[in-house]
C-alpha cells in the first residue's frame, strides 16, 4: 500500500491559507459596530460613535416621542481579478441605538456633524424647561 506524503506539512497550509483569506481583508471593508461616549456639560448633551471610514450620508438620526435613534445600513462589494485567482467579496453592516431623551432638552437645535470617523450628536439643553417637578405630600 502506498501512501502519499505532503511535504509541505498539514499545518503549514492551514496558516497558508488563514493569512492569505486575510490579507485580502486589509483593503475591505470591515463593518463593525460602533462604541459610543455619553456626556453632559453645561449647555448640552453629547453623544459621539467612532465610526470610521463611513460618509456623512451613511447616518440616519431622527428623534421621535423623545426617543433619539441614531442607525446606519451600509454595503460595500469589492472584485478583484488577476492571472491566478478571482475574489469577490460583499461586506454589510447595520446598527441601531436610540436614547430617551431628557424633558429639559431643545429638540429643534439637535445637530449632529462628522468629522475624521467621529459622529458627534449635540443635544443642547433647554433652560426654560424644568426636569424637577415637585409635589407636596397632602
């Protein structure tokens, strides 16, 4: 009986092929989901996501019944051709994350910009609007 011997080792082909699959996603589109900071100062609210490499029309924010939503769906397909090999390769992504909202907020001066892979969402405070409510025990 014979037996063929892989001189090339097992393992070998195993990290041969691991580093190759991911070499090919260093210039592809990795979508993960964003972590986000929450904060307050004296005139605002904050929220920024670190969302790089994504556009300003990639975002969808809205505020509804006090709830503010902050959401994203992107696709990206990337094709690569070459003598040897044919790579093909489609990436999506989506995320979702809402906050309730606090009474003493201004909704209509909410403003959002995005600057080098940073989403930063400015809540500003409204002053006339009081949180506290008090009520005397009868």
């Amino acid at each position: 009986m014979l037996v063929r011997r892989n001189t090339g080792g097992y393992l070998p082909s195993i990290f041969d092929a691991f580093f190759n699959e991911a070499s090919g996603l260093e210039s592809s589109t990795i979508f993960t989901k964003p972590e986000f900071n929450v904060y307050e100062n004296e005139k605002n609210f904050v929220i920024e996501a670190a969302v790089p490499g994504m556009d300003k029309k990639d975002f969808n924010i809205e505020v509804k019944d006090n709830v503010l939503e902050i959401s994203s769906e992107r696709e990206a397909k990337e094709e690569k051709k070459d003598e040897k090999y044919f790579y093909k390769g489609f990436c999506y992504g989506s995320f979702k994350k809402s906050y309730s909202l606090p009474e003493n907020i201004d909704k209509d001066k909410i403003n959002a910009g995005y600057e080098n892979g940073i989403l930063k969402i400015t809540i500003p405070k409204d002053e006339q609007a009081k949180v506290l409510k008090q009520i005397k025990v009868g």
